[in-house]
C-alpha cells in the first residue's frame, strides 16, 4: 500500500505498513467530538500529511449514552463517504469492549467481525491487543490473530499495554511456530509519564525490532503547555492534566518546552511529540484534537528535529 499520495513527509515503517510520523487518536470521536466535527478533523489531518488513525472497539464506551464502537463507525462512515480507504491506515484493538472482554480466540475472532462492519472495510491494517489477558495463554490468542492475517482481515498485530516478559513470550512464539509476530507496542509513554516504557519493556522492543506508538502522548494535554499555575481550562481531560502541575517534574518539564520551543519559534505541544519521536523505537506518537484548530501543533513534529542539547534538557528535566 503508498501512504496517501498528497504527504509531504517522510513515512515511517511499521511492519509492511507506510504511516506518518503523528497517529491520529480517534478516542474523541462520538465523545468529544461528534459526526461533523470528527469528520473535519479527519479531513485536516489527511490534508495536513496524516495516514494514521488509531481507535479501539471499546471508544467510547465510558460517555454516557454509547456502548462501545461509536468511534469506529465515524471512522468507517468517513471512510464510506470520502472512499480514501487505501490511503489511510487504520488500527484499531480487541479485549476491552464490554461485549468482548479478553483475549480468548473465540472473543477475537467474534470483536473482529464487530469491528470491520463498523469501519466499513474488509480488513484491518493494524489490530492491537488491548490490554493483556493473563489468563490466555500467548499461544491461543496468538494463534487466533495468525488466522485473521491467513484470511486477509487484518494485516499487522501488535500489543497495548503488555509486560515485557509476556511480550517476550509472545514474540518467541510467533518466531518459533512461525505465526505472525507483534510489529509494534502501544504503551503509556509521554515526557512526564516515562517508567512503563523506558528500561526493561523498551529493551525488548529494540531487541526484536518492535516499533512503539505511544499513547497519551501529549499527557492528556499537560504536554500542550495551555495546563500553567493559576489557570483553569475547560475541559474533560483537565483533572488529568492538571495533576502533573501539582510535581516538580511537571514545572521543570514545562520549563524546558518553552525554552525549547522558543528556539524554534515552535508549540509547546510540537516540541512534546519530537521528543517522543525521537526516543529508540518510537516510530509514530498518538495524540488526537478536537477542533481543526488543535492539529497543526501535532502535524508540525514531521518537521521538527531537536539538537542533542535539546533533547538532554528535556530527558534531564523530565527525570
């Protein structure tokens, strides 16, 4: 598959996928942001370079009203109506849907079909376990993804939130019987939120060649700069955010994104991301927008490099 043709930016690797350096959230769609309003911002973040959608059947089961899927069939509706299917990358996860929780193989195998009706589509480009299941051996939901990529319904699988110990175990699996192997993680990761992914979790993913994508990567907005001392923002998110203001290390992360930024007369949350970018084994950070008016600030870490010197002020402050 080319990446959508009109990019201006490099692509990055992910197995046998091409996607852009910034993957777009969906967790706002049929949440934060209804229909028409997520169809803008799908609309600008295409134009704007981006190929990369991330969901999960379980967005967003959490608003009162929804059931879970609500974001996949905005996303499969917008596919539908712009019929750009090809040019767009999608992942989506199985396990946390309130209808299909875990990782049995009879569980994948009934949330997938869920899935590509809400999108729309005849397959998935990256499909994410959710969260582990330690009840399920590695060998039977491995096994049950391996057969969704035989019958051409997804084409890459990759674990959210899983141990290094049991990611280990899985990408020895898949090696050892030859099944499809995880391409990428998806974890926790941001300037302020460090320690799930960093040391032992990040090792095994550089040693197996796994890229990471990870989640909350702008730290619920802390990370965007508009979270300071003395100020109140309106917004569902604001609780989470604000908690870092309450941390030395918040205060001396936002210190060192404004020295950095005003360097490069960039955002806040631009710097944010191409510190996560930069990090081994990151290949593309999530974050997502509400408004149109949000996504420049995320699309502009395609065109940001940081120096050494940067880089260290910000891994410094952020210890």
């Amino acid at each position: 598959m080319t990446a959508n043709h009109s990019t201006p930016h490099a692509t990055r690797t992910l197995g046998s996928l091409s996607v852009s350096p910034l993957s777009f959230g969906g967790n706002v769609f049929g949440w934060t942001a209804d229909e028409a309003e997520s169809f803008t911002v799908l609309d600008a973040y295409v134009a704007g370079g981006g190929n990369f959608i991330d969901t999960a059947d379980v967005y967003s089961a959490w608003a009162p009203g929804n059931k879970g899927g609500e974001s996949e069939t905005i996303i499969g509706n917008w596919l539908s109506t712009r019929g750009n299917r090809e040019d767009i990358v999608i992942a989506t996860k199985v396990g946390a849907h309130p209808d299909y929780k875990g990782l049995s193989a009879t569980t994948i195998k009934s949330a997938v079909e869920d899935s590509l009706s809400r999108l729309r589509t005849d397959y998935i480009d990256l499909y994410y376990t959710h969260y582990d299941d330690e009840s399920v051996e590695v060998s039977e939901f491995l096994s049950a993804l391996n057969d969704l990529v035989q019958a051409g319904k997804v084409r890459e699988i990759a674990a959210s939130n899983i141990s290094a110990r049991r990611l280990e175990e899985s990408l020895a699996f898949s090696d050892r019987e030859g099944l499809a192997r995880y391409v990428a993680v998806q974890p926790h990761y941001n300037l302020v939120s460090r320690d799930t992914y960093e040391g032992e979790l990040a090792d095994v993913a550089a040693r197996n060649g796994v890229a990471a994508v990870p989640y909350y990567a702008l730290a619920s907005g802390f990370l965007t700069g508009k979270y300071r001392p003395g100020t109140a923002v309106d917004s569902v998110r604001s609780a989470g955010a604000a908690k870092h203001l309450s941390t030395d290390r918040g205060v001396r992360v936002l210190q060192a994104l404004d020295t950095v930024a005003a360097a490069h007369n960039a955002e806040v949350a631009t710097v944010a991301l191409a510190w996560l970018a930069a990090q081994p084994t990151v290949v593309a950070p999530i974050a997502s927008a509400r408004t149109v008016a949000q996504l420049p600030a995320l699309l502009a870490v395609a065109d940001l490099t940081l120096t050494e010197t940067e880089l260290a002020l910000l891994t410094e402050a952020s210890a």
